[in-house]
C-alpha cells in the first residue's frame, strides 16, 4: 500500500445544536474529492476525536466513506488509550472499509509507558488489525514521543506499514527512514516542514492545513515531486507561517475559521475549545490573505 | 462541606477475563469502611477511569456507594475532555448519592487550552452541577498545569469548594491558600509531601498508596493533628519512599501490587500496561516489608 | 558544622560606571548584621556571580569577609564549570576565611552529565577543599536537578555537610532526609516553601528574597522554632506571594529595586539583565507594600 | 560575506597534564587544511570553551589562526553570560584576525532572559563589533531557544549576517528564511539534518562530527549541491546515526575518541566530563566503522 501524497486531517463540523452535521462534513468531502488530495484522515486528532462519543464516531465513518470519492485512500483514527478499545475500534473501521489505521500512541498514565508497553500495545494492535496499521506520534497533545528505537522495532510487524510523525522532527523521519528494512513509509503532521521531510525521503503529509488549503498543500507536493525545488521551498515558506499562526498557535478553532473563510464548512469548536476571539480572527484572516492572489479567494 | 482528612484513590480490580470485579471491588472497600479513612475518590487516575467504558464507570460508582460505610464521605471522578460529557458524569454522579466532583483539566488539545479555556469550562461544570465541584491537576500524567492566577478566580465560584493537587508542588499550595478568600480547601495528591502540605495549611490528602497503605497513611494525618511532629516527620519519610518506588515509579501495577501483598484485591491493570516484572516486584516488596513490623502484613 | 537559620544571597551592587561598589556593598552588610541572620551567602547565583571576572570576585570576597560581623557564617559560592576551577575557587574562598562552600553543579553539557560525572566532580572538590561543602541544585538557572540518589550517595562524603535546594521540591527534601545517616542539613533556596521546608526537617534557608526584607524572613524562621505555627502559616503566605512577584517573576533586578525601595543598595544589574520597567516597578511596589505597616518602610 | 560549506566546530586537545596542547591542535588542523572545509569553528561549545582560562582561549585563537590555511574562513565564538564580557572577547578576535563571530544566547538567568533582553544584547554587542556577527541557539547545552521573531527582528542589523541554529529544528530555519529580508544565511549545527536543512535553503553547517569526519561530511554537502539526491539521502541516514551515538549520546568526549581513532589528536575531556568506558568505547568503534570502507581508516 503506497501512502505517497497529501492527506487532510478532517475536521468535524457541528450544526447549531453542537450535533455532528453530517450534510456540513459530506459538503467539505465533495470539495475535496475534485483535488488531487491523495485521501483523507478520519477522526485524526483535527477531527475533535477526543471529544466525540462512540456513536459520534461511528457517524462520521460511515459519512466519510460515503462521500470520499472512489479513488481516495481511507485513514482512519482508532487509537484508544486503552488497548482493547483500540482493537474494537480499528476493526470496526477496517469492516466500514478504511484501508489504514492510524494508531496514536496511548499516554495518559505516560510514567509507566516504558517503550516495552509500546512495543507490546502496537504490536497486539498491528496483530489483531485486519488492515495496515499506522503507528501515530503527537507529543504536542500526548506529551510522549515515540522513539526511534521503538519505530525500527515496530517496523518488522508485517502489518505496521508506516507512521504518522506530527513532532516535527525531521531528524526522525532521517533516522527512522536510515534504520528501517524495507517499506516502512514516514507521513509528516508538520505543514512547515514538508519539503525538508520529502527530502529526508518521507511519503508525504498529513495535515490539519490541507483541510483549509488543499490546493496549495497538494501544490507544495508536486512541485517538490517534480523537481521545481526553487519554487517548492518558497511555497514552503508561506505555508509554514500560515501554519504556524492558524494550526500551532490557533489549533482547531483556527483552522475551522480559515475554513469558513474559504468555502467550506468549519464552524465552532466543541467545549471546552473556544472560538477565536475577534482579534484572532483579524490576524489570521491577514496571514492567510497572503497566501492567495486577489482574485482566488475560493478553494 | 469538610474535606479534612485522607481518601485513597480507588484502585478498579479486573477478573480473570478482564473485566471489572464488582466483588473484589467489595473487598477492598469492607476492608477500608473499618479504617479512619475520610471518604473514597471513586474513578479518579488511579482507578484506571480513561481505560473504562462507560458501562463500566456506571457500575464502579454504583457499587462503591453501596458498599462505602455510611460515615464515608464519596467524591466521584468526572472530568472528561469535552466539557458537555464532564457535566453529563457530574450529574450522574450527583444522582447516585456522591457528594462531590473531581474535575481534572481537560488537557488535549494544551496549545490552545489558554487560562480563559479553563475558567470558561470549571465555571459551566460547576454551574451545571448539583454537588460542589473540586479542581484537579495532575501534571504528570496531563501535562497540563492549573496555575494559580485561575485556581484563585475559580475559588470564588460558590460551587468550586477546593482543589486536589497531585503536582507534589507545595508552593501551589501555600499560594493558593494566601491568595483565597473563605473556604477553599486543597487535598495533596501527592503522598511525600502530606506533612509539608499540612503544615502549609492543606485539608488533607488523595492517595493512591492510602489503597495500599490506608492506616499507615491516617497515621501520618493524626499525628500531624495531635501535634506529633517528629513522629509525623519519621513516618511522612518512610511514606514517601514507599510512595516513590511504588507510586511514582511502577504506577498502578505498583500500587495494585502492594495491595494484593497485603490482603486486598489489587490485580492486574488493563493493558496497555503492563503487570509488574518479577524484578519489580521483588524490589517493591522489600521497599514495603520496611514499612511494617514483621507480624503485621496484613492490613 | 551548624547552618541553621536565615541566610540572604547577597546582591552586588554596581556603581555608575557599572564596577563593582565596595562601598554599596558593605552599607547593606552593616545593616544585615544588625540583624538576626544566620550569616551570608556571598558570590551566590543572585549576587551576578557568572556575570562578574576574576578579579571582581575576589575583591567581593574579601570584602563581605571584612564587613560581615563576627557571629555571621560565611559561605562562599564556588562552584564553576570546570572542576578545577571549582577547587580552586574553594581554596581560595577558604584561605580568605570562608566557612564553607556551595558548589552548584555544572550544567552545559548537560547530556553527558550523567549520575557518574556529579558523583566524581563533587568528590574531587570535597576532597580538595579545607572547608565543608554543601551542594547546590538550582534547575531554574542551570537546567540539570541534582538527584535523590546522586545525594545520598554524596552525604556519606564527610566533607560534605548539606545542601541548599532552590527547585521549591520539598518532596526531594523529605526524600533526603529519610534516606541520609546523619548529620546531613538542608537548606531551601525557595522563599515560598520555607515553612513546609522546616516542617519536613530542614535547617534554615538561602534566600535571596533575604537581601531586601531580611527581618521578615528571620522572623518566619522564628516563628516557626517557637512552634507559632498559625502566625508562621500567615507570613508565609505573604512572602510567597512576594517571592513570586520579587524573585520568581522580575529577577535580580526585582530583588535590587525593593532593596532601593527599603534603604538598601539595589542598584542594576548587569547585561545583559535589563533594569526594570516602570510598569514592573509599580507592580511590585504595591505588592512589596502590602508586606510591611505604613510607617515601617525602612529595614 | 558568503558563510556557504561546513565549518567543523573544532575541539580542544589537552596534553597529559591536562594543559592545552597547541601542537596536538595544529596537527589536527594541518590536516583539516587539506580538505574542502570551508573554514573553522575555534571556541565553540565543542572546543570545551566554558571549562577554559581566559588565557588558555587566547592560546587557542592565536594557534589556530596561525595554522588555518590561507582560504579558510575563521569564525570565533565569543559569546559569554555577560554583555561587556561578548563585546571584549569579540573585538579581541577581530583584532586576531577571525572574520566573523559566533555569540551563543546568554542562558543562566533564563527566567528573565524575556525576548527585550536578547534583542539589546545582540544590538549591542553587532554594534560594538568589528566583524560581523552570527546569532547562536543551542538549546540542549544552555536550556534556552531563540525564537524566531527574536531572530527576525535581529536579521535586520547590518552587522548580524546569519545565525547557527544547533536545535535540530528545520522548522526554525523554514521559518527564518521564509521571514528574512535578503542575506540572511543560516548554519545548522545538526549533522542528522544538513539535507533537510540545505533543502530548507541553509547555507551549511557548523558540525561536531566534522572534527572527527570532516570527509564525510563535505561530501553530504557537496553531494546535495551537486543535485546527487538519493546518494546525499544515503549518506545523510548514516551521519545521522553516527552523529546520534557519537554526538549527541558520548558528547565531546565520544568525538575526541573517534577522533583518536581516525588518527587526529583528541584526547581525553576535561573534568567534570569523563572520559568513555571501555563499553562504550567499543560501541561506538562499531557505529564508526560502519562509515567507511575497511582499507580507508584514516582521515
């Protein structure tokens, strides 16, 4: 399974009661289904995954694989803290027809999570997995890493096909890619360092950014790919202030008011998130202004 | 209401299969109803809560308020991350007869969980919710910090009546209780410092050792009340490094084990962690026996 | 070798060409010994000391030895990088008739000092110094904390009588004392913790917040030996909240403005330290305020 | 002034007595002479600055311009905690004949250090200076980190031509170089991300393991300008390797000892540092030997 491109971390639209509205979130995915995105993430940390309940959850799945289109490739999120609840999840995700989990690593009780619980966690997970699994690394939420050492070891799990590096760090993604047998594919969560990424030999990105700027995420990828290293590094750039503002500083409530800026459907976050204040809006609306020309302010 | 006093944080025993053993539940909390023990913290991070589904949380609370000795006082764990399903467990809580709330800080999404994010979510729980509310912040396994400047605003709310602290710092402790008005009381999550932060004017203390070690630990609080510093002193060193390498280092598996050693029903925790190595626990039980007089292993 | 009591960490006060004032310098000594300090802390981290040359040091050095009244204990920061400039720092302090020494530990290469360096660097400086060491653990400055083990492994050396903590962890005092045989004192270095610092055995402390209100800081000490334990509570209270404010937040340049404030030599500081803001000046002449009746302005 | 290429940050070797040995140090640079180095790092973290005499570092600056090859360029670090202390040691490598002045963050009164600070100390000390200055940020020995908007705003002084970043983090230099007005040229001190970092647009790199594999590391560079992408990625995955076991986890003294191995003058470190196991010794041997061919061992 080849993972190479440029993947949006969804989001989770809410109507005016704070219901999932799954008319919002299908009217995004059609927007989305005429880029050259190479397929979607559901319920990734930018999908308010923690503040879902299951039957939340299981709506947006099915919504999702409804209205992806046929060639798009599948994601979704089931990692639990818990090991058996990511089990149930992910095989419920596998027989709605996603083609991937992304595993995020568990880390509440972070004391005691010694890389053998990892090992041990990933590994009855990448087991019981009727689809590849992705291993998922988020310290900015968690406050754990997942360490190379403990990546090289998962990487010999015939059913660990890649991970999902949202640290930022390249120097990961150039050890991890230097110490692997094989197929083990690397994705950055990082907008701001796709192209140093790609260069360091990763697949490609998942991002919360190309749920609001799918074109020129997918852009920075293809001009990357084909060799127009110039005028790769210079988007970069742009994008990784844009990212900077809306995705690190802003977080969801960001990244949802870029997406009503631009056409689609990103509304309010759920408590206890709050919506950008009115002076965060005017600075984001700036930033983000610069990223297009005058006249292309729709998606 | 009077919070004084020492309440372990209940451990959640599993049964062969896995799951929750309401009669090994039962045990333990016979046993604790003939300590001085003030009262049971039902769900917080030592009852392995974010591992539980909610059919099983529901079944916790239910049979802790039935076994619990009527003199004891029940505090329920409701902090959830979304601030609609911590208000939905307060509730629920406050239905099945529990007395008070222990909110911890949401703490996913902590680049954007600014102060006004914390003020805004303990002030709509403690509006919504029929019984008084307790702050909660458990740094190590959150990674989130309530700093003092919010706990002090909070404090004001009628419905926000202390604060448990697990972060070990006596410093929050002695700047909150400078910087109150009135009643506010705060509990110390952490046992090495009970003595410190009695003396800094805490109310008492949540331990996770207290389900381990229940009367050495109501020792500790008397002796401090009757004014038997040196004897408190003695005891509170033994306490803490009992607490370190049980507590603080082998986690729940740690503390689970100590119990099983001393007669109640510890067992295994639910995975991703992992049961205790027999090195661990060889190391743990000498550490323990210093704490007891030969003939005396049971509690 | 008995440290108990109230120590202040002298300041170095600047003239207006920005050398070291002997003359400012012992103002402020002639009228701490006036006072029930325990004696003075010269060349600590709050007196500049990795700002200053050589030659400052040592003319700062015989100049506190020659102002300081006979009863005061002199202890002498020596602690460098290098471990033979620390020993010979110590040799130095001890010929001028230092009592003792605080070696704080070395921090830069920080990821290759591991247990086994601090355990041969302080051996190495207690064995070739003529005067008693005490160890010194100040995180907020040096980013590396001296560890449980690491210290009682070092307080069977006999040339080595204590330490003095600034991390504000009393649990890591606790820890200390339950586990050293002896006589091994500590000091805190945090003034927000004095009292719960006491409370868990320790002998006194070395404040900076002791420059600037010297009396108060003595009379928490005596308060709490006199077993007034409310009172005690209160002033403690009072002086976190100024410590905070002073020491925490605004740094040695706080600490010198409320030395201005209270008829002592403050001064600036050096850079690259930035004098105060008018702003921030305000602010702590208002908390410092609260801290002493209207008519009492002057130590 | 055009800082393209890698600079290796030069060690310090001592002679059996422990004194700086100017001959051990002109043999290493003799033969760094006859490689396509860019120029030399003199004084840097690397060279034990923080552990020598005042005079020991003028002994070091005059060996090493006297040895340097006519068309190396020569960079002196010259940063210290205080402000006049930066300014002296930099006008004293100017009037040396050092073209350039790397000036490491102030760090140990961090909690102050607010952003004001680092902004009126870089202008002052770029003001003062001869020669034109470079921003330096290593937060792994000194616990702090130049933001980028710090950066920024100092790119913007004439006499500030460029910056080593040795965090490891592309980002920072995504963001710089997106951010900066014309010349600015950025140095990464990371020798697992010089490609990421050269496809950032980073000019070069400052490296440790340049001082052991000055070879090795010039082909990176020049295999990624010459556009030789995959044999540059390969490369790239071993250097990191290497430098993550020799570098980051030995530290100086793991350099100084591939150093010896290859036939250059390392040495043992000075105390507090030890020097390596016979373990580690041997791990490291391993990791090294995997660089290169079995009949091209020395340099």
């Amino acid at each position: 399974m080849d993972l190479s491109g440029i993947y949006p971390a969804l989001t989770t639209p809410f109507d005016a009661d704070g219901n999932f509205s799954a008319q919002d979130f299908k009217h995004n995915l059609h927007r989305y289904n005429q880029t050259d995105l190479a397929g979607y993430v559901v319920l990734g940390s930018t999908g308010e995954s923690v503040l879902l309940s299951d039957k939340e959850m299981e709506a947006i799945l099915v919504t999702a694989k409804e209205a992806a289109a046929p060639g798009k490739r599948l994601l979704a999120g089931t990692g639990a803290e818990s090991t058996a609840e990511t089990i149930a999840r992910t095989k419920r995700a596998a027989s709605l027809g996603y083609q991937a989990a992304l595993v995020k690593t568990p880390y509440y009780y972070k004391p005691v999570y010694k890389p053998e619980v990892y090992l041990t966690h990933y590994r009855a997970v990448a087991d019981a997995s009727p689809i590849p699994v992705l291993l998922y690394s988020v310290p900015q939420f968690t406050g754990v890493t997942l360490e190379t050492p403990e990546i090289l070891a998962l990487s010999e799990h015939p059913n660990i096909i890649g991970m999902k590096d949202s640290s930022g760090s390249v120097q990961r993604t150039v050890e991890v890619l230097a110490g692997v047998n094989g197929k083990f594919q690397m994705l950055t969560g990082a907008a701001s360092v796709v192209v140093p990424s790609l260069a360091a030999g990763a697949s490609g990105a998942i991002l919360a950014l190309a749920s609001a700027f799918p074109e020129k995420c997918v852009a920075l990828y293809q001009l990357y790919r084909q060799k127009m290293y110039d005028q790769a590094r210079e988007l970069q750039g742009k994008l990784a202030l844009a990212s900077k503002r809306v995705v690190s500083e802003a977080g969801i409530p960001g990244v949802k008011f870029v997406m009503d800026l631009r056409g689609y459907r990103g509304g309010n976050p759920r408590a206890p998130m709050l919506p950008l204040s009115e002076h965060a809006k005017a600075a984001i609306t700036k930033v983000t202004a610069s990223l297009e020309p005058a006249a292309a302010v729709t998606g």
